[in-house]
C-alpha cells in the first residue's frame, strides 16, 4: 500500500465516531484539519475546535470546557469498531473490550454496521442465513466456549432479526452523554441474546431504551432523523473503504487490527501494541 493511501486511511479510520471524552463530539475529516463540534446543553450555546488530523484526536481536546478527562491514571487507547447488535461475536467482542478498561484508558469510536440488512423487521429463523449445517455447528460450537470464558448467557440463537432501528436507536443515544449510551449498549445485547426480544421492532426498542434512560426526544429522533441514517451510511462506506469483512472488526491502529472475537489475550496483546504505537505517535 501506498503512503498516500496508508495516510487517507488513517484519517478515514479516525475521523469517524464520536469523542467518548464528552459523549457528544462529532468529528468530520475535512481537508488537513477536523472539527470538533460539541454542545453545552446547560447554557445552550455550540463551539467548534479545529483540530490536528492526528491519531490523538481525543488528547486535543482535553482543554474545551465541559469535557471530562476520565482515568488518567491508566495509559489511553484509542479504538475504532465496527459492530451489529445481532451478531452474536459482536457481544462477546464487547465484553472483552470491557475488560481492556482494567489495564487502559480507553476510547471507543463505534462504527455501526448493519451485516444482514436483507433480514425482515419481524424477525426470522437462524437456518435461512444460508449457512451450511456443518459450518452453523462450529460458529455455534464456538460461540459456546467464549460465552463460558466471559460468562454470558445466550439462548439458543435460533431467531435472527433486522437491526436497523437497533442501530440507528444507538447512534441517536450518543447525543444523550456516555453513561445513557453504554447502558442502552450493552441493554441491546442483553435483550435480544440473552431475553430472546426482537430488537427489530420499534415497540420493543422504545420500551428498552426507556428502561435504559434514554430520553424520549432522543428516541424520536433516531428514527425521523435524518442524520442518523446519512452516519451508518458513513460507517459503511468506511468498512469498505478499510476493508472489513468481519464483525467485530477493532481498531488498535492500521498495523493492529482484529477480525472477529478472538480470544481475550489476542485483545489484550493487540491493544498493549495499539497503546504503544499511539503514544510513540
């Protein structure tokens, strides 16, 4: 690969998501420069910080008022991940990203990614996913050993659903600060996993996010906002753009990437790499 286009895929990589600093940021690439659009809701006003198109984005910003830095005991690592909330790697993936908060600092850009967009509202059988008997079996088989090693319950995954809504639910609640949005995060996996409920239909969205706390303004909007939609479709020009072929795909940096929910210790390794070459700049 060509420097030039190394470097146009790194600002791809990082320009995309929102700052888990403050919950609210949006940053756009645009020319050398980003900008950092962010609200202060208590006093109603928007500001913008231009900053350097760098892997540190989040550092940047450390001097805007209302932002929050958050563990600074702990090195901070930048991640960028692509994820649906009916794959069911995807869960385990979370949750093994969860556990890197032990040893890191760390921020997430979620890339929404919808892998079966084909798949009704109303939901359907696993079997008409089209794959083969054999291949099914080892997925499942899989999936078996790494909810044993991180102590998730799943049901049989029989039900597979359209997540559209899911996701555009999830990218509204960013606006709604970071606690909302994790609790809503994690309530999706939850839900449709774990309760067998179809996070297809909106009724049900509705009534998980609101147990989540998501404000009703905020999930009005995911789904007659326009800017919500015009974001996924981002995410998925950016997937193809960095090719990923997988879910969950994370981001460390461009040299380490992972495919899939691979074991934790492959996670840990990866990050421990992503950290350093983050810091060395």
């Amino acid at each position: 690969m060509s420097r030039a286009k190394a470097q146009r895929r790194q600002e791809k990589l990082y320009s995309l998501g929102i700052c888990e600093l403050c919950g609210r940021g949006i940053f756009d690439f645009s020319s050398r420069l980003r900008v950092f659009a962010y609200r202060d809701v208590g006093k109603g006003r928007e500001q913008e910080r231009k900053l350097c198109a760098s892997l540190y984005f989040c550092k940047a910003v450390s001097s805007v008022p209302g932002v929050n830095m958050t563990d600074s005991s702990k090195p901070t690592l930048l991640a960028t991940v692509f994820t649906d909330y009916i794959c069911p790697f995807c869960y385990v993936g979370d949750v093994r990203l969860d556990r890197l908060r032990e040893h890191f600092d760390l921020k997430i850009n979620w890339c929404f990614l919808e892998i079966h967009p084909e798949t009704p509202v109303e939901g359907m059988d696993t079997s008409c996913l089209g794959y083969s008997d054999p291949m099914w079996q080892q997925m499942m088989d899989n999936l078996s050993t790494m909810a044993k090693e991180e102590g998730i319950r799943f049901r049989p995954h029989a039900f597979t659903t359209n997540s559209h809504k899911s996701l555009l639910l999830a990218e509204a609640t960013r606006e709604a600060g970071v606690d909302i949005f994790y609790s809503l995060h994690r309530r999706l996996f939850e839900a449709f996993f774990t309760e067998g409920l179809n996070i297809g239909d909106e009724a049900v969205l509705r009534d998980i996010a609101q147990q989540a706390g998501v404000p009703d303004e905020v999930i009005s909007s995911a789904w007659s906002d326009s800017r919500h939609e015009q974001r996924l479709k981002d995410y998925l020009g950016a997937a193809h753009e960095l090719e990923v072929t997988a879910t969950p795909t994370v981001f460390f940096s461009q040299k380490n990437r992972l495919n899939g929910a691979l074991s934790y210790d492959t996670f840990l390794k990866a990050a421990r790499a992503g950290a350093e070459e983050q810091q060395a700049g």
